[in-house]
C-alpha cells in the first residue's frame, strides 16, 4: 500500500513510510529466519528417534552411529490428539487425589514397584522361615552277604532324625529380618511418594488444560476477531489520508503477534494433552483386561 501510494503521489504518503514498511518487511525475514533454525533444530533432535540403523551388515557397533539423513517431513496443521480419557475435561470430573490416585493406580511405573514390593515380601518370608527348625529324616539299608561258613545274616535298616534348632536367634536371623522388612517398607516409601508426585502432575497439568482451554477459546471468538477488524481499520484509514502509517504497521504487527500467540497455545495444550495422557498409560494386563 505504502509503494503504490508513493509511486502515485497520492495523498500524504511521505518516503518514510515506504522506508518504514521496507524495515518491518526486513525484521519479518528475520524472524521468520530466526523460527527456521529453530524449526530445523527441533527437527533434528527428533530425528535422533525416527532415524533408521544404517545397512544391517556385520559391522560391530557402527550401527549404532549417527547416519546422513534427510529430516522427517511434518504436516503443514497441527494434529488432532485427544484425551486419553475424554470425560475428565468436564468440570468437576476429577474432585480429589484420592479420585486421582485411582485413575493412575494402574501406571506401569506403579505395577514394577508393585512387583518389587512383592518380591520384597517373599523374601520377608524367608528370613522368617530361618526362625523354624529343620527337619531331616534319613533312612539306610544294608545288605549282608552269608559269612563264609555259611551261616545267614540279618542285613542292616537304620532311621535316623535330626534337626536344626536356632536358639541364638536375636544375632543373624534377627538382622536378615529386620533387614528384609526395611527393603519392603524403602519400596513401600518409593511407590507412595511416586504416587503423590504423579498426582501432584496430573493436577498441574489438568489446571494448565483448563487454562489453555479458557485462552484458546477467548483467541478464537474475541482476541483474532478483534486484531483483525483493528488491523483493517487501520488501513481503511490510512487509504483515506485519515491515518498514519505507523498505526498501520503497528495494528498488522499486533494481530501477526496474536495469530503467533494463538498457534503457541494451540500448541501447548496439545503438549499438556499429551502429558496427560501418560498419566493413562496401563500395564499390558490391565489394558488386555479392559479390551475384554
């Protein structure tokens, strides 16, 4: 607008507003150079997951090293993720850590310490079985030959009985069961505070969900609206001679600014979407149990 204005003499249009929509243009370019590098960045750290072992020839560990390659493509919308469980974004949904606890009583980073706590009281009750005698029984049979004179000999059968009995038992047996108890209560201690950093997460993360929900829709019914109606005044005016073309560039900058904001948050809550969804991930036998 500010070139055709210039090049046609038409109304107030000074140099410095050519010159000004020239510096605005520039700084863009930086920016947009500036998100590129982030953007090609990001893609290569990404690549660190989605690049493929080169060839799978016997090459000891070479197949392990970074290879040449191009970076993953991605799609020009941002994708559509879901909750994992839809029906906790309705308000009131999740009340208490208690309703919490129970909807990620099924992690599996809480079943392995369930495992480990089992594990642990299998060996509680070994060191208490060490309290208890052990018996043996044993029995034996001999067999005779006739003595050289002919005479016939009984042959021998014997049963024997011994045991174990632990009288000093307040030295090694005590301390193998205390010890064993102390490893149950540490991984009963490890799982309980897991479980109260995971709900302290989830409800961070949940209210973060509500938040972005909250700006998102504001952005969409209000905020952009508004930026652009402001932003075509600005011009209307200005193609009038009843504006300045500062307020011009600074009106259109604005609403650049909320469209970066709005996709910023649309981001965001994708990324605490996904979080969330983490939290939901169950074991193989609890998911095989809920698809029955």
């Amino acid at each position: 607008v500010a070139e055709s204005s210039y090049a046609s003499v038409v109304g107030r249009t000074r140099q410095q507003d050519l010159v000004r929509a020239q510096l605005e243009l520039t700084r863009l370019e930086d920016r947009l150079s500036v998100l590129y590098e982030q953007l090609e960045t990001a893609l290569l750290k990404l690549g660190e997951w989605l690049r493929p072992n080169p060839d799978s020839g016997d090459r000891g560990g070479d197949e392990w090293m970074p290879a040449r390659y191009s970076a993953p493509s991605l799609a020009d919308q941002l994708p559509d993720i879901a909750l994992a469980r839809p029906g906790i974004d309705r308000a009131g949904a999740v009340e208490s850590p208690a309703a919490i606890a129970a909807l990620l009583g099924d992690h599996p980073a809480l079943r392995s310490l369930d495992t480990r706590i089992d594990a642990s009281r299998v060996d509680v009750e070994l060191a208490r079985q060490k309290y208890k005698p052990e018996w043996k029984v044993n029995a034996s049979y001999g067999y005779r030959e006739d003595s050289p004179t002919g005479q016939d000999r009984p042959d021998f059968f014997s049963v024997g009985l011994a045991f174990d009995l632990p009288l000093f038992t307040s030295s090694r047996q005590d301390q193998q069961l205390q010890s064993a108890i102390a490893d149950t209560e540490v991984v009963r201690t490890e799982k309980m505070l897991a479980l109260r950093n995971m709900v302290a997460s989830f409800e961070s993360q949940y209210a973060r969900l509500q938040r972005l929900e909250q700006r998102r829709q504001l952005y969409r019914t209000r905020l952009l609206p508004q930026m652009e109606q402001q932003a075509e005044a600005s011009l209307s005016a200005y193609t009038r001679d009843d504006g300045d073309f500062a307020e011009v560039v600074r009106a259109r900058i604005a609403e650049l600014n909320a469209r970066i904001e709005a996709l910023d948050i649309d981001i965001a809550r994708l990324q605490t979407i996904t979080q969330l969804n983490y939290f939901f991930a169950t074991s193989g036998a609890g998911a095989a149990g809920e698809s029955s």
